[in-house]
C-alpha cells in the first residue's frame, strides 16, 4: 500500500520542540542536523527524519528505537532491519514530503522559483527541451518544475540517483498523465502528480502504481505530538 503524506513547516517551532525531537534521531543524523547554518534547513531535515520514523513505527507497529536505516551504494536510504516496507523523502520551501510503499518509490516535491531555462537544455533529454520551449513562455518555468520533479522522483524509486544522467531518459508529461522513456527500467513505473499550493510542483513515482488520490497533509506541531505520543508508548 503506497501512502504519501506532507508537513507543512512553521518556522517559529518551538526550540523546546526542536531539542525534544532531536533527541528521538540517530546520533549520526543529529550532527548532520547540528551542521546546519540556517534553521530552516536544519528543520527541514529534522522534520524529514521524524515524519519517516513516525509513519514506518506506526505501519509496523514497532518501536522507534529499534530502526535502523542504512543507504545502498548511491545514497538512496533504506530501513535496514525490516523488509518489505520502503520510502522516499523530499523537502523544499516549507514542505516536508514522504511517500511510503511496499514497493520501491520515489518523490519529489520542486518550489518554483526564477531559473535560468538554458539548464533544462544541459540536463533533459531532447524530446523533453523540445516540449519545454513548446509552452508558451509564461508557463515553461512551472513546465520546467514539472519535468524536474518527475525526473527526480524516478531516479529516486530506481534508487540510483544522478549515477544516472538526467538528459539518459525522458519523461512525457500530460494533462493527467507522466509517461517514461528509459533504458534502466528493469519494471515498468508509473507516475502521479499531487498538489501541495501554489507555487509548488510535485511528482510521486513507483513500480506499483497503485497511487493514493489524496496526500494526507499535517502542521509540523501535529507531527511533533503524534511523533512523541507514538515514541513514548
């Protein structure tokens, strides 16, 4: 069963939160978080690492202490000492997203902001630079985001992440639909895209195809007192 849910940061989180939350991460991840400059983007991170902790101890009705994550040879995450359950993650802006399934799975979620489009002529593929510079000007930048966000989100589920080259396959985007051009699929995938707000585009991918209709959304506060509730049984 594949379920996708978002967090919607605040960043005027209580410290007091932040610190009680730090506290049910791994110690590796802790100083990753620590590293941090800004504490939008040590939230963020945060935020990612407990919404995945959450979600899998309430699926497995295990507790959080006994996870244990690992990553394969190109970075993508994994829990390492249970099968049959996989996720995904993504933040941009003040969004925190997850995807979690029985199946492999990939999400991506883009905040559209002002970009140079000659990017997408270095980095897609032909067929989709055509389709870009296809769209009437005013409407390439979110096109763009579209495009980013599918292609992020399979190379996230094939869990091979920018090994592969982004201009090595396609993506057709439609009106209701994403179809997929590529060499490196050793199944077929499928693609959804899901709306957060305004000003953001997001693309779930996954070998299952079996696609939830809605994205289940909670406020970070609704996230820190669920996480600690669940933790703390």
């Amino acid at each position: 069963m594949l379920e996708i849910y978002a967090v919607r940061l605040d960043y005027t989180f209580e410290k007091n939160k932040y610190d009680e939350l730090l506290t049910c991460i791994a110690a590796e991840k802790r100083e990753r978080v620590g590293r941090f400059f800004k504490y939008e983007d040590a939230l963020r991170t945060l935020i990612s690492d407990i919404l995945v902790r959450y979600l899998v101890c309430d699926r497995l009705k295990v507790k959080n202490k006994e996870l244990l994550f690992s990553a394969n040879e190109y970075g993508k995450p994994f829990l390492a000492n249970y099968d049959g359950i996989q996720y995904n993650t993504s933040h941009s802006g003040r969004w925190v997203v997850c995807a979690l399934a029985d199946s492999p799975v990939g999400i991506d979620v883009e905040q559209i902001k002002p970009i140079d489009l000659r990017i997408a002529e270095r980095f897609f593929s032909k067929e989709e630079f055509a389709s870009l510079m296809s769209k009437e000007e005013a409407h390439r930048e979110e096109f763009f985001y579209e495009l980013w966000a599918s292609k992020e989100s399979y190379i996230k589920a094939i869990g091979r992440g920018l090994s592969i080259p982004l201009d090595s396959f396609s993506v057709n985007i439609g009106e209701k639909s994403v179809r997929l051009d590529s060499q490196y699929q050793a199944a077929a995938y499928f693609f959804k895209k899901y709306f957060v707000e305004p000003g953001f585009k997001m693309v779930a991918c996954s070998c299952g195809g079996d696609f939830p209709e809605k994205v289940e959304f909670m406020e970070a506060n609704e996230l820190y007192e669920r996480a600690l509730r669940l933790f703390n049984q």
